[in-house]
C-alpha cells in the first residue's frame, strides 16, 4: 500500500532505539522512493516531538477506521 505525506500510521514492529512500540501512532513526514521507507514523525498528545524516525514500508501501516487511541507514558531514562 502507498501511503502519502501527511497520513496518520500506526508502527507494527517495536523501534527500541527511539523508544517507540508496535501500536504507536504517527505522522508520515516524507515519503521515500517507491514508497520503501518513511519518515515519521511521533509526538506526545500534548504535542511535543519524540521522535522522527526512518521506518520501511512493511513496519507501518495506515491507521483503520476500527482503531481507538491508546496512551501509554514514555520510559523516563
């Protein structure tokens, strides 16, 4: 599936370096050639960047109409 610029996506694998789980949602910033790879950004509910993070294609997918938000806290280091 092609995602575009702006779509809200949900991760599906776990990103341990940037703190991020399956389940996390956020924003496609860029979309790279033939849509292999995305910048995404993901930002706390009150609106402050985690992370923009370089996911492929397979480790996102599009948010579904079935889907309800989830908040978990972020692991203070």
């Amino acid at each position: 599936m092609k995602l575009k610029e702006h779509a809200c996506v949900v991760l599906t694998d776990d990103l341990p370096a940037e703190g991020l789980m399956a389940g996390d949602a956020g924003t496609i910033i860029h979309v790279h050639r033939n849509h292999d790879a995305y910048e995404v950004e993901f930002m706390t509910m009150a609106g402050s960047t985690v992370a923009v993070a370089t996911v492929l294609a397979p480790q996102v997918r599009p948010v579904g109409r079935h889907d309800i938000a989830h908040v978990r806290e972020l692991a203070r280091p």
